[in-house]
C-alpha cells in the first residue's frame, strides 16, 4: 500500500531528474513537469513493452499535443542534421529495439539502448522526454542507480552520441551501397545474439 510518505519519498527522489528531463527540451512548466511525474509513476508499475512505452508517451504529451500523444510518428523528422529512418519503418524498428534491448541489465547495454531509441526517434515530439523515463526504467529495474542529466551540463549527454557515431562511422563500408546507421546496427547484433 502506498503512504502519503512513500509517495513523498517518491517524489522526492523522482522529481529532480523528471525536471532537468523537461528542462533539457526547453520546457519549464511545473504543469508539464507534474504530468511527466505521473506519467514516471505509472510506468514504474508496468513491464517495459511497447504498449507501455506508447502510454507513457501519450501521459507526457496529452496536454501538449493531443494528436500525436501515445502515437508512432506519422512523417518524417530529422535531428539536427541527421535524418531519422522513414515513418513507415518506426513501428519495424521498435520491435526490432525491444528484442534486443528489453532485457538489458548493465549501464553500458542500458546506455546503448537509449541512445539507439533516440536514433530510431519514434514519435514526433517527446522522444528525449519518453527515452530518459525508459533509461531510468530499465536502470532502476536493474537496480543501477538512476541518472539525473542536468540541463546546464547537456553537453556531456550529448557526447553519448557524438561517441557513438565515431564508433560507427570507422565501420561504414567504403565503396559499397551506403547502409543506414540502425540497419547496421542491428545486423550485428542480430550475429551477437538470436532474435
């Protein structure tokens, strides 16, 4: 059973990292960071699926953009200056994510799992927001500590990124037809382990 003090301990271990997560994205409002917040609580008591993951999303964007809360992207979007993989992939792809990464259980596989969903940036907005709750799931179901990425120190959570790229770039074929980042990606690890 919940108690008024569980729920504040709760809250008060929670709320720093939900804050900086909406903080990160440019949004300061304690009402969007109120529905993150619930939107963590519920999901801490489900299983990680993609069902779960949709739900999520749609908890943390109802208020903001009801149209495409709890969906998978619908167009296509880019980050920056990479393009992310066609809409109509998205749904193939976060199959292809949860085969391999639902079960991650050390930092490193938990990191790399993040940083392929974000790749894969499934929805059209919330994506940074959706995938730092999934990375604190999936590192407090493992009993890891949970990260708190401060806004004013992004930077160094950028480089999560800019690092593997580097690793991935040195092995992109020379000469051959040019493969997309996540379908390189996953035929390795379709050789690392059966799916």
């Amino acid at each position: 059973m919940i108690t008024v003090s569980t729920m504040n301990d709760f809250m008060e271990l929670h709320k720093p990292w939900i804050r900086e997560s909406n903080l990160i994205e440019g949004i300061d409002d304690p009402v969007a960071d109120q529905d993150s917040f619930d939107a963590w609580r519920r999901f801490t008591e489900v299983n990680l699926n993609i069902f779960t993951v949709l739900r999520a999303h749609g908890d943390i964007m109802w208020r903001n953009n009801k149209r495409i809360a709890g969906e998978f992207r619908k167009c296509n979007v880019s980050v920056g200056y990479r393009n992310c993989p066609n809409f109509k992939d998205v749904p193939n792809l976060m199959k292809k994510w949860f085969e391999v990464y639902r079960d991650a259980d050390t930092f490193q596989k938990i990191k790399e799992a993040h940083i392929i969903f974000e790749r894969i940036h499934p929805f059209a907005d919330g994506n940074g927001r959706t995938g730092r709750m999934i990375l604190n799931w999936q590192l407090m179901k493992c009993e890891h500590e949970i990260v708190c990425i401060y806004a004013v120190k992004r930077g160094d959570y950028y480089k999560w990124f800019a690092e593997e790229a580097i690793y991935w770039k040195g092995s992109l074929a020379v000469g051959k037809p040019r493969v997309s980042f996540l379908e390189q990606f996953f035929r390795r690890k379709e050789k690392d382990i059966e799916l």
